[in-house]
C-alpha cells in the first residue's frame, strides 16, 4: 500500500489553523483529534472548528474520535464534510451501525484500539471498515514516547488485512517520528499520523518528505 502522512493539528497552533493546514500542502490527510475529556482527560475541538477547517483547505480530514459517546456523534463528523472518521472500540456501544453510518454520509469508517486492546476480538468487523487505527501511545496527549510493545499488534493486524482482501488502511498514531515510522512501515502500517515530527520542524512541509521516504524504504 503507498504510504500516506496524516499530520495531526494537535500539535498545531490552534489559533492560525487555516495557515497550519496551509503548511502541509503535500499532506495526504489533516488529523482532527477530537477530545470530550470524558474517554481522553483532555479537551480539544468538536464540530463548529472541523466545519471551519474544512472550508479552509483542500486536503481532506481524517477525524479521530476520542470521546465518551461515538454512536451519537460519529456520523455528523461525516455530514460536517470528514473525508475518515474514526471510533474508539473501548467507547463504542454499536460500532456495527455507526460504522455503516459512517460510510452513508460519504466518509471512510475507522475503529481505533488503545495499545492494551486486541484487534483478533475485532475480526469480524472488518467488512465494515476502511481503516484500522492502532493507537502507539496511550490517547489523550501528544509528545507522548512511542511504544514498541504496539509492533506486534501491527503484524497481526496487517496479516488479517490481507486474509480478507487487503484493503483496509492500517494507520499509527503516536510518537511517529523520522527514527520510529520506519519500525512501523516494516511491520505493516501504511497510513501515519504524525504531530510533533512534522509541526514541530522548522519545515513542516519538508518533514512530511522525510516521513514519507523513511516509511517507504521501510515498505520496500
């Protein structure tokens, strides 16, 4: 799968967001996480920021729901104009419909796991799905350190992607730098959210290059 860099607005500066977006050009996706404080002890943006950010830039939005109540909220992320929305499995009380949900209103469907989550218990949603995110650090915060333990979760998750078809995008988040994503391309990621590495340069545009061409010698 050709590599995708999805830089995360986290680490953004939230009061120049139009120009931060403007930053990226040569980003595939824009990582939206969005925090209730309830799932994650923490609070970010919700559904007014996402509909002025989609009006600001052309690169599509990949929002990330870390919040309490996903079933209620999900699918009116997708009508707010996100090209991917993605559900917590630990927050999710019937990820089957919300998932479909999703997908009506025209987004790509995600489902998220904590590092401590299995994937195998969520085999047989995978038809319902377009991406798989396997979070590399605990949600909630950015800068976090990235865990090493998540790799083999990575593996399994890549090999069971390809057992039904191979079409499910398998994305990382957290600690993805220019020394951990070749770990994570070798293991079967394709799709990187990355905050500090990227907004943290002096050259975000250029850093998503960097990002880029590890992950894909890595995959080589």
């Amino acid at each position: 799968m050709a590599v995708q860099i999805s830089p995360s607005i986290l680490a953004a500066d939230f009061a120049r967001l139009a120009d931060e977006a403007a930053a990226v050009p040569n980003a595939d996706w824009l990582h939206v996480d969005v925090m209730d404080y309830h799932f994650v002890p923490n609070l970010t943006l919700g559904l007014p920021v996402v509909e002025a950010l989609r009006k600001a830039t052309a690169t599509p939005l990949d929002c990330h729901l870390m919040i309490a109540d996903p079933d209620r909220w999900a699918p009116q992320y997708a009508e707010a104009g996100a090209g991917s929305v993605t559900i917590h499995a630990e927050a999710a009380k019937a990820p089957v419909r919300t998932l479909r949900e999703i997908r009506a209103q025209g987004a790509r469907a995600g489902l998220a796991l904590n590092p401590a989550t299995a994937v195998e218990p969520y085999e047989d949603l995978l038809p319902e799905l377009d991406m798989l995110l396997l979070m590399t650090v605990e949600p909630g915060f950015g800068g976090q350190k990235f865990l090493d333990m998540v790799l083999p979760k990575v593996r399994r998750t890549r090999e069971l992607v390809r057992r039904h078809g191979g079409r499910i995008w398998v994305q990382v988040d957290g600690g993805v730098d220019a020394e951990t994503i070749g770990r994570c391309a070798e293991a079967g990621a394709d799709v990187f959210v990355a905050g500090s590495a990227v907004y943290g340069a002096s050259d975000p545009g250029a850093a998503i290059d960097e990002l880029r061409a590890a992950a894909t010698r890595a995959q080589a």
